[in-house]
C-alpha cells in the first residue's frame, strides 16, 4: 500500500460536499481509505488513527483541505487524488452557474420577509449569536448547533418564553412544525397526536411508529437534551407544552425525555395536571408507576409510547408490529460465532435504549455514552466485551458530518467488528428520512460483505429501520437489501434489542 496526498491551503468545501467525494472515491478499484476534508483536529485524528497522516500535515490549519488517500500501488493512489480534484472543479462550476445563498441571516430574510422561523446550523461559538438576532426579530428558532454553553441556552430559552418563541436545541436534531420536517425528520402524515421531546432519533423512532401504525402528527417539538435540567428549568418544555394544550388539532400529547430534575418535575407536573388532553410520558428510565400516580400514562419505551398515543387517539387498540412469538422464532437458529453483542448506533436515544434494555440480563456494557449502570469504554474506537456505542456522538462527529449522512466511519467501524473473533451478534439501525443518507442500507452492505470477505468471519447481523414507507429512501427496498446479505430487520430499535437479548440468553 502506498499514500498519496494533496494539500490546498486556504481552499473551503462543505463537510458534506467532502464526505460525498471521498465515499465516492474510495469505492474506486484500488483504494483502500481516502481522507477528503478540511484540516480540522478530527481529520488529523483520522489520519493518525489510518496511519496515514504526513509530517507535511504539521501547521495546518481549519482552513485548508487536504486529500489524502491509500491504495494498492502509486499509481492508483495519484488518480484518487485527480478523481477527487476532477469532483471538486466539477462542484465549484455548478455552484458558480447558480444564485449563491445568502450569506447572512439578514440576507436570507431579505429574500424570506414571511419566514417565522429560523434554522441555525453553524460552529457553537457562532450559534447563540445568530439565535439571538432570530428571536429579536420575531422568529422561532430551532437550533441544531451543538457546543453551545448552557448558559447561552437559559440566556435565549429566558428570551423566547418572554416573547412567546420557540428555542428548539441547542442540538435539536428532529422537529416537525405544521406538517413541514426540519432537519432529520420522516415523512409521516397528519394527525392528532402532538410531541414534545429532546428531539432527535427518540423522536423519529415514535413519530415513525406512530406513522407505520395508521396514526398521525400534529406537532413534534424538540426542545434539546437539556431543557429538563435544573439549570434550563424546562422553560421550552413547558412552552411547547402549553401550545399543544391550546392547538385544536392536537388531541393527545406525547413527552419523551430523559428523567427532570427533581425540582423541574414538581412545576411540570403542575402544568400538566391543568391540562384536560390526554398525555402519554415517556422518561427513559424512570419508574412508570411514578408517572401513572400523578394520572398520566407511563409508557415502557419509545416503541410503547407510539403505541400507547395511538390507542388514545383512535380510541382502538393498537399492538407491536413484530410480536414476542415472532422475534421468539427469529432469535432460535442465532448461533453465536462469539460470544459479545456489539451496538452500532446512529441514533443516540436508540443507542440508550439499547443499553438499559439488555442491563438486566448482561452483566457488564460499555458504551461511548452509558447510562446508568453501564461502563466507560476505555478506548471509543475499539470494543472490548459487550459494547454499545453512539457514533454521533461527538467523539466521532467533531469537524465531520453526521453517521445518518456520512457512513464512512460506520462502515469502518462494521467491518472491524466482523473481523473481531470475540463478536458474535452486532445491532445496528438504519434510519430514513429527510437528511438522511439516501441508501444507508446498500452502505451497511457493502462493510458487511467487505468484513466477511477479509475476515472470513460471519457473525449474526440484525438492523433496525426508523422510516416510513413514503422516505425518500423507500423503506421496503432499504428492507429488501439488509435481508437479502442475511441481516434480521425489524421495524423497531426495541424489538431488534429483543431479539439481540433472546440470542445472548441462548448462547449462555
């Protein structure tokens, strides 16, 4: 294997401009990894972890790219290098024939004079400006930017309660407002079932049950991972809350969280107990006999509050799509070809869900982000035991696009557990939607086979899919694929973690 790089200084693309190019590139005859990205602390730690960084790479800074790229021979190697470039050129000639996009927030305004809402995603340390100057201008916000400090949080939720104006984040993945999806969010239909939640894939996962299960939304509102604590005191929740309460359209209302701080639970118990709707509450890992005292219903998961709210909204009752007797019979040839369960996530919330599912029967988890009860791993980018990680995590997604969008790491990261003797079931989820890859599915295959063919290994595979059948991506062929390469599909996160734990009881 030789390494060939190229080093353009003060040149800018956008991380998904890159990450698309170098996907793209690596999957050339000959290339075995390929860096296309702009020099920041995250590229250079990848280039370290490849082995492929330069001492040429010393000094370097955020501003300029580098492409650099590993194949079979030098030759391969210096026409990866022009493919990229050739890609490059092709994108800044297509950006030059077309109206460039406002580069201000006055700017965009400008040309949206209506807009009542605005989308931020710039670096956190620009993110509570630029919030600032939406809500002084009577605009909601949802702000995806993460790294945002929590005292800018409380400083812009206390500014949009006393204006009456939604704060949804900071690192609000997942909103849905009047039927139109913002950032990563599926395609469902209307309803009158309205969310309120951290946002992001917890989010997706329920409104996509819901979906799939015949019912539909009014509103789905993320307010951030935050907004319960102590410090924010759930002023967004509460808001949004209230605005659910008053919507006609809204007739159930869905809250999915972490469990509040003790002394935001007591206020929003207050504020919902003055509400006449039905309300379903979801706090992962609380007690649900807690919730069910103070008269709501306590849902068991993500899953079971999809179908708690569509019972209450139809007034039928509604059942899991994938019964116990059927992930009973998927689970009974899973032989183990090792003996540790490893969890490749895209989804946070999923990633959680995972791990306080299987605590009961495994004695030991680590993850990149454990609950309760769940270990620290000593290294993120390698698995030792029964491990569980959040690749959106920041660790992973710091100066690089989301695993949603790029699959690169993922894929990485997949072929390397297949190769692990000590592996012998991986989960991982496939979620759909606006924002989302267009074919993770063929991705995740692609490791898959490539894993297998080097290692000779073939442990037992399950995915799980958070979509709907109108995605973009097209659920039923996204199904067709990951089915066809021999990997057990499901259409939730916990019927997959079912089957995982039913596979690990069996091979005790």
């Amino acid at each position: 294997m030789v390494i060939s790089h190229l080093i353009k200084k003060q040149t800018y693309f956008d991380s998904v401009t890159l990450m698309l190019i170098g996907s793209q590139v690596k999957k050339l005859p000959g290339i075995d990894s390929t860096v296309v990205g702009m020099c920041t602390d995250y590229n250079i730690d990848s280039l370290k972890r490849l082995d492929m960084y330069q001492s040429v790479f010393d000094g370097l800074t955020p501003n300029d790219l580098i492409i650099c790229i590993r194949a079979a021979d030098q030759k391969t190697a210096d026409a990866g290098i022009a493919e990229v470039e050739k890609r490059l050129s092709t994108r800044q000639k297509q950006s030059g024939s077309v109206e460039l996009p406002p580069s201000t927030q006055e700017g965009a305004a400008a040309r949206l004079p209506d807009a009542n809402m605005v989308l931020i995603s710039v670096p956190g340390e620009y993110a509570a400006r630029e919030a600032e100057l939406a809500l002084n201008n009577g605009r909601h916000v949802m702000l995806f930017s993460d790294n945002v400090s929590i005292e800018e949080e409380l400083r812009l939720k206390t500014i949009g309660v006393s204006k009456e104006l939604l704060v949804m984040g900071p690192d609000c993945g997942t909103a849905i407002i009047n039927g139109t999806p913002l950032a990563f969010a599926n395609a469902v239909r209307s309803g009158n079932i309205g969310l309120v939640a951290a946002s992001g894939t917890g989010l997706q996962e329920v409104t996509s049950t819901i979906h799939r299960l015949g019912s539909g939304i009014s509103q789905a509102i993320g307010v951030g991972g935050r907004d319960l604590s102590e410090k924010i005191g759930g002023k967004m929740t509460l808001l949004a809350t209230r605005a659910l309460a008053e919507d006609p359209a809204t007739k159930v209302i869905v809250l999915l969280s972490k469990p509040p701080a003790e002394s935001v639970l007591k206020s929003l118990y207050a504020e919902l107990k003055g509400i006449s709707k039905k309300i379903v509450i979801y706090f992962i890992g609380a007690d649900p006999k807690t919730i069910e005292e103070q008269g709501f219903v306590a849902a068991k998961n993500l899953e079971d509050a999809a179908i708690k709210a569509c019972d209450l909204s139809s007034g039928k009752q509604h059942k899991p799509e994938f019964s116990d007797a059927q992930i009973t019979a998927m689970a009974a040839d899973g032989k183990m070809s090792g003996k540790y369960l490893r969890g490749l996530y895209s989804g946070g919330t999923l990633c959680d869900e995972a791990q306080r599912i299987l605590q009961p029967i495994v004695v030991e988890i680590s993850s990149n982000t454990p609950v309760k009860g769940c270990k620290e791993m000593a290294d993120v980018y390698t698995s030792t035991g029964h491990c569980i990680i959040d690749l959106g995590d920041d660790n992973f997604t710091r100066g690089k696009a989301h695993p949603m969008i790029d699959p690169a790491y993922r894929s990485e990261r997949l072929e390397k557990e297949i190769a692990d003797p000590e592996a012998g079931l991986i989960l991982f989820d496939v979620v759909l939607g606006y924002g989302s890859h267009l074919d993770m599915a063929s991705e995740m295959v692609a490791a898959i086979q490539l894993g297998r063919k080097k290692s000779g290994r073939q442990p037992l595979l399950a995915a799980c899919i958070c979509g709907t059948h109108e995605d973009p991506q097209n659920y039923e062929r996204q199904k067709a694929i990951l089915e066809e390469a021999g990997v057990k599909v499901f259409p939730t996160n916990v019927a997959m973690v079912r089957f995982g734990q039913l596979c690990l009881e069996g091979n005790k």
